[in-house]
C-alpha cells in the first residue's frame, strides 16, 4: 500500500512539474494557467488513482484465490483461472484510465492549443 501511494504521490508531483513549467509567451499567458494545470493534473491523479484502485483489487483477488485453494486443493486449476480472468478485467481498467490521460494531455491540451495560435 505504501508503494502505490508513492507512486501516486510521484505522479502528482510530476504532473505539477509539467504544469509549472509552462515558460513565458506560451499557453500559460494564452490559456490561463488554471487550464493548463487541470489537464495534466487530473490526467495523473485519474492514472494514479486508477492503479492504486486496481492494485488493491488485485490484491484481492489473489488473496481470495490463494485462500480458496488453500481450503479445497482440488479446485487449484478451475480457481487460477478464473483468478487470471479476473486479474485481466481489472488490469484492464487501469489500461482504460491510461488511454483517458494520453487523450487528455494529447487530444484535449494539443486542440485547444492549437486554436490559441501556439501549437
């Protein structure tokens, strides 16, 4: 737990960096800087929340999955699979997250600022 909140709070950090190092005549005079920092920091709070979410529900299911073939070793085979079924669907959100902040930095930022005139 402590390592995703680090990850977390490394991906936030970053992200203000990004946002903060908008140099002079760019899209922090055209835009605002309010702009500028929402995009990249919610596209890395949304990542890093998404992974922190998902790891624990990994953790979960692995939990679970051990506990259960643990109980009844008979059942290892039709339990790790389902396991790994599971341990893509929510591997799979994080992926969804991932693909929301690329098209949040790229699509959205790289748009708007071409409109102002500066990409």
């Amino acid at each position: 737990m402590k390592k995703v909140l680090g990850l977390t709070a490394l991906f936030v950090l970053v992200g203000a960096a990004l946002a903060l190092a908008a140099e002079p005549g760019t899209a922090k005079q055209a835009l605002g800087f309010g702009f500028l920092g929402a995009v990249v920091l919610g596209a890395c709070l949304g990542i890093g929340i998404a992974a922190s979410g998902c790891g624990v529900g990994m953790g979960h299911c692995v939990r679970g999955a051990c506990e259960g073939i643990a109980r009844n070793p008979e059942l290892a085979g039709k339990l790790t699979v389902t396991m790994i079924l599971g341990l893509a669907f929510i591997e799979a959100l994080t992926l969804y997250a991932l693909v929301l902040s690329f098209y949040l930095v790229f699509a959205k930022l790289g748009g708007f600022l071409s409109a102002a005139g500066i990409g």
